[in-house]
C-alpha cells in the first residue's frame, strides 16, 4: 500500500501539425502585460509582483485543453485553469524559490502547477522543484527548461527557475490547475 507519493511530469508539447499552438501569440501577451506593467499583484513585497497576467486568447485556450485532455486521458483526473501568468527573465535573472498555494487558504489553492518554455534558449536555465522523502528532505530535482518544454507538480512543492545563462530574454508561462 502507498500512503502518499508526489508525481511530477515533463516533456515537450506534442500536438498534430495542423494543430500547432502557436507559442509566439502566447508570448505577445506575455510581453504586452510586461510593457503595460499589468502584474498580478502591485505589491512588490509579494512573489506575484513579478507575474505579469495574461489574457485568455485561442491559444492559450488550446494550450489548456490539450493538457487537460492528456491528462484525462491518461491518468482518468479531470483538471481545470485556475490562474495564468507569465515571467520574463533577463540575462542573469532568476525566480524566486516559492510555491503556489495559500497555506492560509488550502482549499481554495491550486493542485497541480505547470510551467511552460514560450521562448527559452536551450541550455540557459532550468527549473527546480524541491521536495521531501520522509526524513530525507530538501531533495531537489533539476530539469533544463528549453521552448515548447514543460513541467507540472504539485502547487505545495516549492521551485524556482535559476539565472538565465543567455544574452536574450526567457520568457515562461505558468498556469495552476485544480482537480474537479
């Protein structure tokens, strides 16, 4: 018998030819919420401050429902969009460490959280996801992020991206979910 065991995921996003999701429009919103200062919160005290919001548009919507599709399909849970925001990092700018739940507010927080590479150099920089074996504990799992590359885990695991190693931009796409 398993008590309790954390499942994290990763890969590129797999989709038909004719039913390629364009990351580019994603990325336009990303980068005209940056220009336009719309974050998710205006307090620069919390780690939101740097989130910048992003609208709903056709892609994103199909970005959702592919994985959520996927994710149906394959383990028999159904899963829906909570919250979307996206970062940019500069040249030797990283994340914060932090999770994504409100441990003030547990059963209104997301379950799952999905990070995704819009516009990431290869080898520039990668994600980690912290998390505890019984009383092995801050145990942390590197994966190189890239574009068109994601990881999902659960929203009480703590992670952070590490400095973009690159002259350009990297630009990410984070979407919390919810099991119903």
């Amino acid at each position: 018998m398993v008590l309790s065991e954390l499942d994290l995921y990763s890969g590129n996003i797999k989709t038909p030819k004719h039913f390629e999701i364009k990351r580019s429009e994603i990325k336009s919103n990303i980068l005209e919420s940056y220009i336009d200062n719309k974050r998710i919160s205006d307090d620069d005290r919390k780690y939101t401050y740097l989130d910048y919001k992003v609208d709903y548009s056709k892609e994103l919507g199909w970005l959702n429902d592919h994985i959520t599709d996927h994710f149906n399909v394959k383990f028999n849970k159904t899963l829906m969009p909570k919250l979307h925001w996206g970062n940019i990092y500069k040249k030797k700018e990283q994340s914060f460490l932090r999770n994504t739940i409100n441990p003030l507010d547990l059963i209104n927080s997301p379950d799952y959280t999905f990070v995704y590479g819009i516009d990431v150099e290869e080898h520039s920089c990668q994600i980690v996801v912290e998390y505890d074996v019984n009383r092995r504990a801050n145990r942390r799992w590197f994966l190189p992020m890239k574009s068109n590359f994601f990881v999902m885990f659960p929203s009480t695991l703590k992670y952070f991206i590490t400095p973009n190693m690159s002259k350009k931009r990297n630009i990410f796409l984070t979407t919390t979910y919810e099991f119903k």
